[in-house]
C-alpha cells in the first residue's frame, strides 16, 4: 500500500521536472525561427521597421565591464519611440534604450549589455513602441550577444 503513494510522487516528479526542461527551451526553438538582428538586418511586422545590431566602436571610460553596442533603427516615424531590452534566453533584467537621430537620419542607440557568462550564447529581445496611443505599434526583434 505504501508504494503506490512513492509511484505517484516520483511520477509527478518525473513530469514536473520533463515540464520546466520542456518550457526552458521555448524561447531558443524560437529564436531559430526569427531573425537575429546582430547577423543582419531585420524587418519588423509591417516590413517597414528594419533594425541592425553591432559591436560599437566606442569605449567606455573605464575598459572594464561589458562593451557597448550599437543598434541602428531604419523605417521609424517620427512619433514617439521607445526601446526596452530583456533576456529571452535567460533573465538578465529590463532596461530602456534611448534613441538619438545620428547624421545619416537614422535612429540610433548606444548601451551596454549585463554580463553575465563570457563565451555562452546570451538571446535578447528588444521591444519597440512606437507612439503614445491605444493604436500604436509595437515591434519584437530578437538577437544575439556580439561576441567579445
């Protein structure tokens, strides 16, 4: 009699555990589908919103901590825009991203990315929302920390 209450427990164990693997590999199996935004440019939902993401070529002051990166942004009205970053492959957080209008037009940002593990593929997702209304857009692009 006591056995089958043992069996029960290591079965939802069993399925709990073959659960959390399941769901933990959803945002890489995702990933392969969407396009990285660091290995090219992509384009958003309605093709006219194209975004590209670099290794900067600025430093910081100090040469410590993690590099910058640029993320270029091509396709953009002029309404009100905004970027936020979080990790999708792991949780590293969310920050803001402000966008400047460099030489060419185009909108651009400037920010460095938490470090966590050096040499482990690290997928972020990048929101975009353009304007302050109930009908404005918002856009997902996906990518991949520039390597070091």
């Amino acid at each position: 009699m006591n056995s089958i209450p043992r069996l029960v427990v290591i079965g939802l164990l069993v399925l709990s555990i073959g659960l959390w693997l399941g769901l933990s590999r959803q945002p890489t199996q995702a990933m392969a589908t969407a396009c990285d935004a660091s290995l090219n440019w992509c384009s958003g939902a309605d093709e006219q919103l194209q975004l590209h993401v670099t290794k900067s070529t600025k430093e910081l002051s100090s040469n410590t901590g993690p590099g910058l990166i640029e993320i270029d942004l091509v396709g953009a009205a002029t309404t009100p825009l905004s970027g936020r970053i979080s990790g999708e492959s792991m949780y590293m957080g969310q920050f803001n991203v402000n966008f400047k209008r460099n030489q060419q037009g185009q909108l651009q940002a400037i920010t460095s990315l938490p470090n966590c593990v050096e040499n482990q593929p690290m997928i972020w997702r990048l929101d975009i929302s353009q304007g302050e209304t109930a009908t404005h857009q918002n856009q997902t692009f996906f990518f991949s920390s520039p390597t070091h």
